[in-house]
C-alpha cells in the first residue's frame, strides 16, 4: 500500500511539470537542489538542496543539508512577472558541531521576457527556531538566470550563509558567486 501511494504522489508530481532540478559551483562549493511541484492551485512546492564546501585553506570539507516547502503566489503582465512566497526548512550540518535550524524563508522571482529572470531568497533562524548545538542562522542568495533551451537555463549568483553556535562562534559557511545549470521538468 505504502509503494502505491508514494507512486502515485510521485506520478501526479511529475505530471504537472513545474519541477527543477538545479547544480551549481565555484572554486570551493557545489550544490544540487529541486524544487517538486505539489499543488495547481496554490503553488506548493517541497524543496531541498545539498551544499558541500571546502572549509578555505585547509582539507576539510562541510555540507548542509536542506529541505523544505514553500507557497508562491503570481502576478503577471504581459511583460513579465513577479512571484513571491513564504516557506520553512530544515537546515542540518554535524561540521564544528551539531546544527539544526529551522528558518523562515521569503522568494522572491522576477521575470523581465520569456528568457531572463531573476531569484532571490532570505531565510532566518532565531535562537526559538535553533537546535542542538545552534543560536541562530541565516542565509541570502540571488541569481540570474537566461533561458538556454525550451527547458533548461543557465545561472550565475551570489550567497552568503552564517551559522552561529551556542558557544558564540559564528562560522560563514559560505560566500561565494556561483554558477549553474537548471533543468525543469
């Protein structure tokens, strides 16, 4: 019963074709991330990514590990269009030390023509919403993406990612320019 209900969900998710799939990288950083489309009508979307970085100058290496979901709702006119929407995530690393966080999280997207558009996020935990060995986190990217092909674009962006701990010591996880590839299917 559980295999017929998880491939039904997956199926009726594919089938509304407003997923993507996304890497990026720079000199220190890679990430993967998805977006699955779960509702027509009110755009709800589970999302997820992981980030694996180089910790500067030495060997070690860091990855965080995020999931949530979102709502964006639309406003479009003939020349373009803004999203923007609400959403939460679970945000877990065990680099330093233990961290779990869940943040609030804005979008924002702005479409200029049918091949360039723009994204921007910002999320925020405070301690209330910080676990484990965490105070606080936050987190901030934009990016600019061209349209390629019929279903894929190209991006280059910015982001910038703090974790502070119990102890006080705040860690920049990350901040970098990066650049990709998305796919949406």
């Amino acid at each position: 019963m559980k295999k017929i209900l998880f491939s039904s969900i997956v199926a009726t998710t594919l089938l509304f074709a407003n997923n993507s799939a996304q890497i990026n990288i720079n000199n220190d950083t890679v990430e993967v991330s998805t977006d699955i489309y779960l509702e027509e009508s009110n755009n709800y979307y589970y999302f997820g990514s992981y980030l694996r970085t180089s910790n500067y100058g030495n060997t070690n290496t860091n990855s965080l590990l995020t999931v949530g979901i979102k709502v964006l709702n639309s406003y479009f006119d003939n020349n373009g269009g803004i999203n923007y929407g609400f959403g939460i995530k679970g945000v877990y690393s065990n680099d330093y030390k233990k961290f779990f966080a869940t943040p609030l999280a804005i979008f924002a997207n702005y479409t200029l023509n049918e091949n360039i558009y723009f994204d921007a996020q910002l999320s925020y935990a405070p301690r209330v919403l910080s676990f484990k060995d965490a105070l606080s986190y936050s987190d901030y990217s934009i990016k600019a993406n061209y349209k390629i092909i019929e279903n894929g674009s190209i991006f280059i962006g910015y982001r910038n990612i703090n974790k502070e701990f119990t102890n006080k010591v705040e860690i920049k996880y990350d901040k970098s320019i990066f650049a990709g590839y998305k796919v949406t299917f």
